[in-house]
C-alpha cells in the first residue's frame, strides 16, 4: 500500500483538499486556486490502483487517508463514478448520511445503473428509516443486474430483515 509522504503526495494531496473542498462546500470554494500541474496522475492504472487503496483504506478504518486517495483519483478523473461511491460508503460508514446520499446521488448522475452505489444509497435510506426508496433502488438493481445478483440478493435479505424488525 502507497504511504501518504514524500513530495509528489503532497501535491497530489493539494490537489485532493480542492476537489473536496468544491464537493463538499459547493460552487463558492471555485474561487479558491487549483494546482498549476497534473502532478503526474494518469486516469488509467494509478486511478484504479489509487481506488483499491481507497477501498483498503476505507476497511482499515483510515478513512481521513482514504477520503485524500479518493480526492486525488477525483482531481484527476472527477467522472470517476466508482470514487464519488466509495466517497458515500466512507461518509456512510463515518454516519455522515447526507454527505453520503450526495456522492451516491453523484455517482448515479454519471452511472444510473451502478449497483454498488444503488445499494450502498439503498443501505443508507434502511438506515435514516426510507424503505419505500430502499425497495425502489432494490427494483433498480433487479432491472439491470444479470443473475445471480449478489448485490441485490444482500439487499433483498438486508430489506426483509429491517421489515421483520419493524414488525417485531
């Protein structure tokens, strides 16, 4: 795993607090100056390494890192739909709900038919109490995933479970 020191992670660290920044504080934070250079991030191998660290990261419970990693694959390829989800599973799993339901709702804006980010957003609606749109992003995930469907198969199990809780 890539250790976050040395002086090309601190440019591509700047680069990571722009992207958050204008994520999180909206069209204002636009004002503020972007890095002059690309600090050598290709959209291609480094992205998708970049995201698996991300992924580990966010497992490992590093998510301050992890949200750095994913600003630094979004300053290169902010289309990432991939990264916008794992940015809502880490502010998911930090409880952040709304801050989540913004970068899943992001990441479905550029892949409607992402089922991991349809059922991490399903998740995150069973958790702030919103069956009726957890059982629709289910539906979603019926209509395009091929069988088996793990995805929606734990969502359909993580549905029927909230519903026999409900029922008591």
């Amino acid at each position: 795993m890539t250790k976050w020191v040395g002086p090309a992670w601190r440019h591509r660290l700047a680069a990571s607090a722009t992207v958050l920044l204008v994520a999180t504080a909206g069209p204002a934070a636009l004002a503020m100056e972007e890095p002059t250079d690309s600090f050598g991030m290709g959209g291609g191998d480094e992205t998708a390494t970049l995201l698996a660290e991300a992924s580990e990261l966010i497992e490992g419970g590093y998510y301050e890192n992890a949200r750095l990693a994913l600003g630094a694959v979004l300053a290169e390829a902010p289309e990432s739909a991939e990264a916008w989800n794992q940015l809502g599973y880490l502010e998911r799993r930090l409880q952040n709900f709304d801050k989540a339901l913004e970068h899943y709702a992001k990441a479905l804006t550029l892949a409607p038919e992402h089922t991991g980010a349809l059922h991490y957003q399903a998740e995150t609606f069973l958790a702030l109490g919103r069956l009726d749109e957890a059982e629709a992003n289910l539906a979603k995930i019926e209509a395009v995933c091929d069988f088996p469907c793990p995805s929606g198969d734990d969502l359909a199990e993580q549905i029927a479970l909230y519903r026999k809780n409900l029922d008591g």
